[in-house]
C-alpha cells in the first residue's frame, strides 16, 4: 500500500508516535493512546489511518534497514553551537514549583554533562500576553511612558537560566513571539498582524516601533540585573501568524 504524506502526518499526529530508537533492521515506537475530540462516532478517515499504521511502520523500518550512514568525524562543514532547551509558557513556573529533590535530578539531566544531556543554550520566550508581558498597558501613544513590570521573575524563566549557568551554560536566547497588541494592526497579539510602523503598515495610534525597541531593551535589562546577560535577542517568532 503507497501511503500519503497526509496519511503518514496524520497517523503520526493521532498516535502521537515518535521513533526512538533504530538499529538498523528495528524500530522503536513509543506511543500514546490517541486523543479523539468531538462526535462519538468513529470517522472514516481516522479509521483509515489507523488502518494503515502497521503499514506506516513496515515501510519505515525498511526504509531504516536499507539506509546507510557514514559518519566523517575529519571532515568540518556547518558549525553547530550547542543544543538547547526552552521552558516557555510557564513551563519554568512548574519547573519551580516540583518538590526540591525531582527538580534537582530534572536540572541535572539537562544540563549536567556527566550524568545528563549537557545542554549549553536557554531559550526564553518574551511574553506577549496581558500576563506575561512586562509591558501589560499601553503607554497611551508611542511617546507616551511605559510602565514596566516583570511578572513572576519571567515565570521564573530567570530562575531557569541562573539554574542553567551554575551549569556553565553561557549562550540565552531571548525571543520574542510578538510585540504586545497595542503595538499592532490588528490589535491583537495573536492571529496575524503587523507592527505599526513597518513598511506599508500604518495605524491611527502613531508608530510603534522606536516603543518597541524599548521594550525589548528593558527585558534584556531585567536579565542583566539578575545575573543573566542575554546573548542573542530575537524580536520575533512564526511571523505568519503571530
């Protein structure tokens, strides 16, 4: 049977699959049960999917089987910097709030390189919301001043990264996934949009961009005055949507 690649995407997102682990003839799946919303009654196409799974399966483990991969350890292309982690969306909060002992043995596999993955690289997110943002209120116009707060230690996000240097981690990716939705054409901090100000974008509030800036410069401050000096700042995330 020719699978799709809808077909293929489909049963990986309803199974929640992912491959593990191959040795060149097997694969490891891990799996969990699948999340079906909506009517009770089975849809045709999810019972298609399902159909096909062992298919699915029989055709990447063959594929896996009659690939061969060789490694040149002498040969230095692309630089890779280091990998990383990112504990977003509150993530770091609940990171925090685990009981002492699991979240010591959590940080250590992270960022331990003798008992854990050693990563080197934090990803934070500048929020955006009307919670996480440190610029919750408009200023009234892009002259007016801001306020300025910083909710929770960044939802503890700089909590994570003081963490994460006592490991030696020195690279901190802040990013921003949009600018705050009185900032924006559409006045909304999701869904599309775009700065006011930018080429071909205008808004009746005034432009937005030097307000901005500041914003982004004010969060990278924070960070300094707790220890974290912030190495690379984006001021944007997923463009097409947000």
């Amino acid at each position: 049977m020719r699978l799709t690649f809808d077909e293929i995407l489909n049963t990986t997102r309803l199974l929640e699959t992912e491959i593990v682990y191959n040795d060149a003839s097997h694969i490891f799946v891990e799996s969990k049960p699948p999340n079906i919303t909506g009517s009770s009654a089975v849809r045709p196409d999810v019972m298609r999917t399902f159909a096909t799974t062992p298919t699915l399966l029989a055709c990447l483990g063959l594929a896996m089987a009659q690939t061969q991969i060789t490694v040149n350890v002498g040969s230095t292309l692309q630089e890779i910097d280091g990998f990383g982690v990112s504990q977003a969306f509150k993530r770091a909060k609940e990171f925090f709030e685990t009981d002492p002992t699991p979240r010591q043995q959590g940080l250590d596999y992270l960022f331990s390189r003798e008992t854990g993955a050693g990563l080197t690289i934090i990803r934070n997110r500048i929020g955006s919301t009307d919670t996480d943002t440190i610029l919750p209120k408009s200023p009234g116009s892009p002259s007016g001043t801001p306020v300025y707060v910083l909710p929770d230690d960044d939802t503890k996000q700089i909590w994570f990264s003081q963490e994460a240097r006592k490991y030696g981690v020195t690279t901190i990716y802040a990013d921003a996934w949009s600018a705050p939705g009185f900032m924006k054409t559409n006045n909304n901090e999701a869904n599309g949009g775009y700065l006011c100000g930018v080429t071909g974008h205008s808004c009746s509030s005034g432009d937005w961009r030097q307000a901005f800036a500041n914003m982004l410069v004010q969060y990278v401050k924070y960070y300094f005055e707790a220890g974290v000096p912030v190495t690379h700042l984006g001021f944007l995330n997923e463009p097409d949507f947000v």
